[in-house]
C-alpha cells in the first residue's frame, strides 16, 4: 500500500492525471522501484509459505517479516540514487535464500523420513532457529 501510494502521489505531482509520465526521473524511479518489488513478490510469498510448511514456522516468519522491512529500505534507497537500493537488495536476496533452503532443507527430511526412516526434524528448527537472528547482520 506504501508503494502504492508512493507512486499516485508522484504521478499526481509530475504533471496532472495517468500513469504514463517520460521525462520525470522522480515518477521513473518510484514508478521501477514499485514494478521491482511487485515482480518479487510472488517469488517471496512461495518460499516463505514453503518454508514455514515444510521446516519451521518462526523462522519463517522472522525472515518474512525482515524481507518486507528490507523491501522497504530497499524502496526508500531506490527514490533517492539508484547505488542506495543496492544494500536493501541484497539483503533480500540472502533472505529469499535463506528462506529457500528452509524449504529444501523441509523436502529432504520429507524422503529422509519416507526412504530411511530418520527424522532430523528437531535439528533442523534448531538449525534454522538459530541462524536466522544472523539475517539482521548486513
């Protein structure tokens, strides 16, 4: 809704009503800013719901909760030049990394269980518990 509002905001003040303003590198920046958090967004909510399913809820939803704090900063660093997005992305990215291999870590206990018979469950969350306080380091 942030983004959102950030971008009718900045169309409305670059020139009267619509979307299609060429030339204003204020709209333009906030205008990509939103379109790359929108395409990543499908992205995000698949592997957070994957690994807060498949490994470990809390620090699933830790990391969901940092993503969308870095999405922001992310945002933010985009309205002003483009080199003070970069931080912001790239913390995000090692999130959805982070979140991603909860999720293959959640499918490889599934076939440890169903072939072998060995649970590793427990160690996993504890695993995965206590790395994700090492998402808050830049």
């Amino acid at each position: 809704a942030f983004f959102a509002s950030k971008l009718e905001h900045e169309s409305k003040h670059c020139n009267g009503k619509g979307i299609q303003r060429p030339g204003s590198s204020a709209f333009e920046r906030v205008y990509t800013a939103n379109q790359n958090c929108g395409h990543t967004y499908p992205t995000f909510l698949a592997v957070l719901w994957c690994a807060g399913l498949l490994c470990s809820q809390a620090p699933a939803a830790f990391a969901g909760l940092m993503y969308l704090l870095v999405r922001q900063k992310y945002f933010v660093g985009y309205l002003g030049e483009r080199t003070q997005s970069t931080p912001g992305y790239l913390f995000g990215k090692r999130i959805i990394l982070f979140l991603f291999l909860m999720s293959v870590a959640g499918i490889l206990n599934y076939y440890l269980i169903y072939f072998f018979g060995s649970d590793f469950e427990i160690h996993i969350k504890t695993i995965t518990s206590a790395i994700s306080p090492l998402l808050l380091i830049p």
